[in-house]
C-alpha cells in the first residue's frame, strides 16, 4: 500500500469545516435576530392595545362629558326661549300700568 501525502485534502477538509462553522454562525444569527424580532413586535403589539385602550377610554369621558353638556344646552336654551316671552309680558303690564296711571292723571 502507498500512502499518498498530500496537503490538498487536509486543506479541502479544513476550508469545508470553516464554511460549516460560518453558515452555522449565520444561521445562528438569523435565529437570534428572529426571536428579537417577534419579542420586539409583540411588545410593540401589546403597546399599541394599551394605546388603543386609552383612546377608547378617553373618547368614552369625552362622550359623557358632551352629553353633559349638551343637556345644560339645551336647559339654557329653554330658559333662552322663555325669556323673550316674559319680557315682552313684563313691558307689556308695566305698559298698561303707565298707559292707566296716564289715563287717570289726564281725567281729573
């Protein structure tokens, strides 16, 4: 038997080797980047319904508080619309009592 020494075939082992570590790498890369992928977007997922929830709530008191306020509204605009109606019933009785207190100081 003949034993051939050659360096090319310690060598295409070695280079085979190194090329198995660095793909190994890469995909260990990938993975890692994956995971922080997901954790990244699920935090920022949970972060976004807590905003949402917020607006919701927000928009909830704003309701109320319009809704509040439109009933003073429209009590305010009740009284509005009475008062012309008083008015012109006050000025018209204080207009009969000149218009008689007039009458009577005319007469004598």
């Amino acid at each position: 038997m003949a034993e051939i020494h050659s360096e090319i075939r310690p060598r295409l082992h070695k280079r085979k080797l190194m090329l198995g570590v660095l793909m190994l790498g890469m995909s260990m890369l990938c993975v890692v980047m994956t995971i922080l992928f997901l954790y990244v977007s699920s935090t920022a997922n949970r972060r976004v319904e807590e905003i949402r929830r917020e607006s919701r709530e927000s928009a909830a008191r704003r309701e109320l508080k319009v809704d509040q306020l439109s009933k003073q509204v429209t009590v305010l605009q009740h009284k509005l619309d009475a008062l012309p109606d008083q008015t012109a019933d006050q000025t018209a009785d204080k207009v009969k009592r000149v218009v008689i207190q007039d009458e009577s100081t005319v007469k004598p």
